[in-house]
C-alpha cells in the first residue's frame, strides 16, 4: 500500500497530480489539492511524474 504525501510548502497547486492520478487519489478544490483517496493509491508514481516542483512524493506502508 502506498500513501501520497504533498509537501505543501512545495506545492504551486497546479493540479497535475490530479489531472493525472488514474485512480482519483486527489482532490482539487478551492486552489487546494489534498490527499483525499489515499487507499485507492497503487503506487504508479504518475503523480510524482508531474509535479513541476517534486512537491509529491510516495510513502510505501
């Protein structure tokens, strides 16, 4: 199981990481996005793929 961390001080609040994430781990709303499906993670790393700031990254439990 992995868990999606989001350094938030990292964050530019893009959106790449949930316009990407196949399984909607993410949630952007309100110009946050936070870590809302973190049990839907499979650890594809698209997520850290995109961000322009390496602000994601994967924490496997």
């Amino acid at each position: 199981m992995f868990m999606p961390v989001i350094k938030e001080e990292d964050c530019t609040r893009c959106r790449a990481c949930a316009n990407i994430c196949p399984k909607a781990v993410f949630d952007a709303k309100n110009g946050e996005v936070t870590v809302c499906s973190p049990a839907y993670c499979t650890g594809c790393e698209s997520c850290t793929a995109v961000c322009p700031k390496a602000a994601v990254t994967l924490k496997q439990l």
